[in-house]
C-alpha cells in the first residue's frame, strides 16, 4: 500500500478515537483519561509512522530520481557517440564527393580534348574523301572513253558474265558449308542424344489404359444389364461411357472419349462383379466412390510425377491435369510415362547445352498436358496445353515450347528445340509407340510419292520402317550441287504434308557411268 495512503489511514482513526471519547465522556460521564492516553499514544504512534514513511517515500524518491539521471546521462552518451559516427561518415561522404568531382571535372577535360581530335580527323576525312571522289569520276571517264560504254552497260555485261559462274560456285559452296555443319551438328547432336539416353533409365513398357472388364462366366453379362435393362442404364448415366456387351465370351467392352470416365466404369463394374450385388442404387454408391479414390489418385500421380523429375511450385490444377495423363495413351504409350521421360531427356540435354535445367524439366513435363483435355476443348493439344499454362501462370519460354513441340507454332528458342528433341526421343526409341499395319505402309507409300513427284527422281524407296528414304535421280538432269539442293526441298515437303514420331533422313544418290565399247 503506498505510504501516503496508510498516513491519512492512521489520522482519520486517531480523529475518530477521538471524537468517540469525547462523546462516551459526555453521555456517560465516567473518567475518559485512560481513553485519552491511548488516544494520545496511538497519535503519537500514527505520527511517527507517518514520519519514517515520508523519509522512506522521499528516499526512494530520491533513488528513482537518481537511476534515472544515470540512465538518461547513459543515453546522452550514446548519443554524442552517434553523432560523432554520423559526423565522421558524413566527413568521410564529403572528402569521396570531392574527390569524384575532381575526377569528373578531369574527365569532361579529356572528353573535351578528345572532341576537338575527332572534330579535326572529321575535317580531314571529308577532305580525303572529296579527293578520292573527284579521282574516282576522272578514272571513270577515262575508262568509259577507252572502253566506249558507260558504267552502267559494263555492270551489266559484267554481271552477266559472270553470273552462272556465281550461281555454279554459289551452289557447290552451300553444299560444302551444309556438308560441314551438318556433319558438325549431327556429331554434337548424336553425343548429346547418346549421353541423355544412356543417362535415362525409363521403363519400355508403360501401363495401357485398360477398356475391357472381365467376367467370370457370361451369365454375369445378364445381371449387368439388369430387368428391362435398368442396370445398364444406370451405369452409363453414372459413369458417362457406353456399355458394350456383344457375344464375346466372358467380357464386357467400355466405350468412350474421356480416359477417367473409362477407368472409372471399369474400377466400378469390376468391383460390382466381384459383389455381386448390382442394381441402380449400389452402382450409384460404388461410381462416387470409384471417383473420389480416382481424384485422389490423379492428384497422387501429379504430385508424385513432379517429385521424381524434380519439379516444384506448379500451380495445383496443372498437378491434377499432369495426374489425368496417367489415363490416357497415345500410340499405346502411356502419355504420363512419356511426359516424364521428356522431362528427363530435357534436364539432361539442357546441362550439357548449358540450359536453365530446371525450365527444360518443367517444359518436359507439361508438353502434353493438353492432350488431358483434348476430349473437352477444340484445337491441337500443343496450343490447348499452351492456353493452360498461360491461365495457371507458366513463363513465357515455357508456353512457347509447349506450343512449338509439335510445330504449330515455329520454335524460336532451345528451350523449345530440346523439347521437340525429347518428345521425338520418348516417342521413337523401341516398344515405345505402336502403330497400325494400314498406317505405316501408308506411310511408306506417302514418303515414295512425295520424292517421286520431284523432276529427274527416277526411283525412290523408302527403308527403316520409313525412318530414312533413298532416292536414285538422273545423273543427265541432276547435278551435285542441284541434288543437294532436291535433298533439302524433299525434306521439307515431307515435314509440311506428313505426320510422324521422330525423323526421317532424306537420302539423293546420283550416279554417273560412262560406257565405251573396244572393238
């Protein structure tokens, strides 16, 4: 309690003591003596309380007052310290100013001087280049009054001099400078293509998407479609794909367009079959919880899919759609597989290029994300992947690789160009890829077509399951320089009107013989 308030405590008791003994004197009248002296005492008491704690409130006053003189005396030190630091630097600033000033004023002299130079070869220069002028005209009439032509009909009579000279040299100096680069390049290319197969270590067999449920016998194909055909019904309106139950033996086919939809209704109807129980209410329970462990598994498989290649900080819908690939197949090879094997192709060509590595993996794995929902959205699953990328907040060389990886826009960077490299790689190494009998010889009948419609092919044939085409051209017609030139316009009328996984090498041989008969 504070020392003032038990001072004025102890006086208002003592004025009560007192002022209750006078009033006991006066109604009884008795002796209050005793009363008064322990009145007196206890004033006496009260006031030598209140005296040692006035001393001991104005000590403690005094304490306080003096801790905060040293503290304040403290800081006022570490103020003049302060300023005294600010004051140095600040001399410091001034003399470095200074300093810079005298330099830039030096400076501006050079600049100065060095002008006036530059100003006097200025004046020289036009000097010298007047005369040469003036001799150059008095060359040129002298040469046009012994020659009997102006300049202009001599350019011309000498253009056309030399002109198939030109055109002739022009042509065997492409060939060799190709010739060189392309050797260059392949060399580079094939080490580097080498180094990041051998580095990458992929499965070759990648998970199909399955559409055939199996049944343990054909009477299950009746209790599938159910009374009047109410079950069937029920799981097409459930799971959105078509149901087809034909006379093949202890099989029911899936059919439709969205991959997840058709793994849906075959996790389902397999486990409806294993069940047993199957009516429209347990195919409606059993399709929602298909779907909630289906989502959960796409959002696994993306996640898992950036860990592996390592990935990070993908926006969480381009996650989902990365997981959706793990349903969808293109050419038989599992799309998800593949992106993943992209990405590693690309990290790996990208640190021997010296290429940012980790926009080569991000630009691996997202390549096909469009063909998540090509089903859904219309147009080339290059440019729908791009429009994603672009909405879910992708760099600008990232959406351009996606877009040019299939050649729907021109690839400007080597970004894109290593993209391109790995989706060819993924695509074309063995087992990667099937394609039908009627596509590939149609595709070998196309490559012959193509280089026999160039004048002065005589044969053409095409050889390593169409990765490669030779053609056999009249040595009368076609020169050296002509047939490299015919390489390079095949080249690319095939890469203008033909689809294909990989390259293809474009072969023009040309033979020369000459007969003679001794008689």
């Amino acid at each position: 309690m504070d020392p003032i308030y038990v001072i004025i405590l102890l006086i208002v008791v003592a004025i009560v003591g007192v002022f209750v003994g006078m009033r006991l004197k006066r109604h009884t009248g008795t002796d209050m003596g005793p009363v008064q002296a322990e009145i007196e005492r206890l004033k006496t008491e009260a006031a030598l309380e209140a005296e040692r704690l006035r001393k001991d409130a104005v000590l403690k006053a005094q304490d306080e007052a003096y801790r905060l003189k040293r503290e304040a005396e403290v800081e006022i030190r570490e103020q003049k310290v302060e300023l005294q630091n600010l004051e140095r630097r600040l001399h410091n600033k001034e003399e470095q100013l200074e300093r810079k000033n005298q330099l830039l004023d030096q400076k501006e002299l050079e600049v100065f001087e060095r002008e006036k130079q530059f100003q006097k070869r200025d004046r020289k220069l036009k000097d010298r280049e007047q005369q040469i002028n003036s001799l150059v005209e008095e060359q040129q009439a002298t040469l046009e009054k012994i020659s009997g032509m102006s300049s202009k009909e001599a350019r011309e009579y000498l253009f056309k001099t030399i002109e198939a000279d030109v055109r002739q040299d022009a042509a065997r100096l492409l060939k060799r400078v190709e010739t060189e680069t392309r050797e260059a390049a392949d060399k580079k290319a094939r080490e580097i293509i080498s180094l990041a197969i051998s580095r990458y270590a992929g499965d070759y067999v990648a998970e199909r998407t399955v559409s055939v449920v199996p049944l343990p016998n054909d009477e299950m194909k009746g209790r599938i479609i159910g009374r009047e055909g109410r079950n069937i019904r029920a799981i097409e309106a459930a799971t959105g794909v078509d149901l087809i139950i034909d006379d093949t033996p202890e099989a029911v086919l899936l059919s439709g367009f969205n991959p997840v939809r058709r793994e849906v209704a075959r996790i389902a109807l397999e486990r409806l079959v294993a069940d047993g129980r199957i009516h429209p209410a347990r195919i409606e329970e059993m399709v929602k919880k298909v779907e909630r462990e289906i989502d959960n598994a796409i959002k696994e498989a993306g996640e898992q899919a950036t860990f592996d290649i390592g990935v990070f900080g993908i926006h969480p819908e381009l996650i989902k759609l990365i997981g959706k690939l793990k349903f969808r197949t293109s050419f038989a090879q599992n799309v998800l597989q593949h992106s993943i094997e992209v990405a590693f192709l690309c990290g790996i060509m990208a640190s021997e290029l010296g290429v940012n590595v980790k926009k080569a993996k991000r630009a691996g794995i997202l390549h096909d994300i469009g063909k998540a929902v090509d089903h859904e959205v219309e147009g080339p699953h290059a440019i729908i992947g791009a429009d994603l990328a672009k909405k879910y907040g992708e760099s600008k060389d990232v959406i351009h690789a996606i877009a040019a990886h299939h050649e729907d826009v021109k690839p400007e960077t080597v970004l894109a160009v290593l993209v391109q490299a790995a989706d060819a790689l993924s695509g074309a190494r063995p087992g990667a890829r099937r394609e039908m009998l009627e596509t590939y010889v149609r595709r070998l009948e196309d490559l012959e077509r193509i280089a026999t419609s160039f004048q002065g092919v005589q044969k053409s044939y095409a050889i390593q399951a169409g990765r490669e085409i030779r053609i056999m051209v009249d040595a009368n017609r076609i020169s050296d320089p002509k047939a490299a030139l015919l390489s390079r316009d095949i080249a690319k009328k095939i890469e203008s009107e033909l689809s294909y996984p990989g390259q293809i090498k474009v072969t023009v041989i040309r033979e020369m013989r000459a007969i003679e008969y001794a008689k």
